[in-house]
C-alpha cells in the first residue's frame, strides 16, 4: 500500500469541511424529528462514515440498521440493477426512516431502496445524503438532507471507493489519471 494522498489530483472536502458539514445536518435532523420514533438505515459500505460521524452529532440515542444492495461493480459505472445482499434486521413499520447514504450519484440507488422500504409501512422515509451529482441523475430523487452537490466526477474517499481502494481516505477528493491506467 502507497499513501493514498499521493494518488488523488485534488481535495474537494476536508476532514473538518466533512464534519461541519454534518454537524449542520445533524441539528437539522435532530430538530425534525424532534419526538418520532427515527431509525437510521445505512447502506453498506459506502455509508459507514457518515452513518458514525453523523449519529454522533446527535444528543440523544438513534438506533441504526443497514442494508447491502449490489448496484455497481467494480469499475465506476452504474449498471442499474439492485439486488439486495443484507436486508435489514429489524420491522420498520410505523417508523420513521432516515436512510443515510455517502452519494447520489444516477440515483437509481436509492430510488429503488426508498421504495422498498415504502412498501414496508413505515411512518416515513427520507434521506441524508453526504453528497450528490446533480448533473449525473438518472432519475429524480425527493432528498431532504444533502450534505454537498458536486460536478459529475468520479470522488473517493471518507467511504466512497474506487475498486474497493481509498474508502479509508479521510478527505473526499478526485483521483489522479495514473491510477486509471
Ligand atoms: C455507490 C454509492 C451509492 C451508489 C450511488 O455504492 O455508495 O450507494 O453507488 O450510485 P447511484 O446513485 O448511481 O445508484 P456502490 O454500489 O459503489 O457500493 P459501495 O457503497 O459498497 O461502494
Ligand atoms: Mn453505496
Ligand atoms: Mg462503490
């Protein structure tokens, strides 16, 4: 393994960007759902630092599930077709579902889990993105938290990953051509 800041052509968000950020997010959150019973679902692996930097902004105790769906595979394109690898542990309805994600990129996505889980019965679903494509979706997205919108480029770091590479990068940044090739 190299170091990873070596491979990346530019930073887009800094670790400290990255956590203002959700600090924001977290207190919005905390005020809507001010008395309902809220469940964060992350989906795997993407999620899982936003999902940990995310909950603890929050001053009282959220419970959390997650779910593993196959939408890519490991180049950077999306194919499109959701299958579910781990569904959630837990019954979701009557609660009221904030589904936590690192990125929207096509969209598919998550439109496919939001209405899955819809069919589920929850009180609601709504969702927390760290970051979005606006000019790459696919489909349209109703996305109540979004943490930045960047432009149609291929980012890693802080979960996001290339090939399974750099999920561990504690800023978000674009990859430099060489590991392209
Ligand atoms: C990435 C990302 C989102 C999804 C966004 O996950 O974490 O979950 O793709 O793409 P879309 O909006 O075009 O559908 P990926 O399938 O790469 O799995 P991973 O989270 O395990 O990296
Ligand atoms: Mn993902
Ligand atoms: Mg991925």
């Amino acid at each position: 393994a190299s170091h990873m800041g070596d491979d990346l052509e530019k930073v887009l968000f800094t670790e400290d960007q990255i956590r203002e950020r959700l600090a924001e997010l977290g207190e919005e959150i905390w005020r809507d759902y001010e008395g309902k019973d809220l469940l964060l679902v992350g989906v795997l692996k993407g999620a899982i630092l936003v999902m940990a930097d995310l909950m603890r902004t929050l001053p009282g105790s959220v419970p959390m599930d997650w779910m593993a769906v196959s939408s890519y595979g490991s180049g950077t394109k999306s194919s499109g077709v959701v299958r579910i690898l781990k569904d959630l542990d837990t019954d979701i309805s009557g609660k009221h579902v904030l589904i936590v994600e690192d990125i929207i990129d096509s969209g598919l996505t998550l439109s496919w889990i939001r209405s899955n889980l819809e069919s589920r019965e929850p009180a609601s679903v709504e969702i927390c993105t760290l970051l979005r494509k606006p000019d790459a979706a696919k489909v349209e997205i109703d996305c109540k938290y979004v943490g930045f919108e960047i432009p149609n480029e291929f980012v890693v770091g802080y979960g996001l990953d290339f090939d399974e590479q750099y999920r561990n990068l504690r800023e978000i940044g674009t990859l430099a051509p060489h590991v392209y090739s």
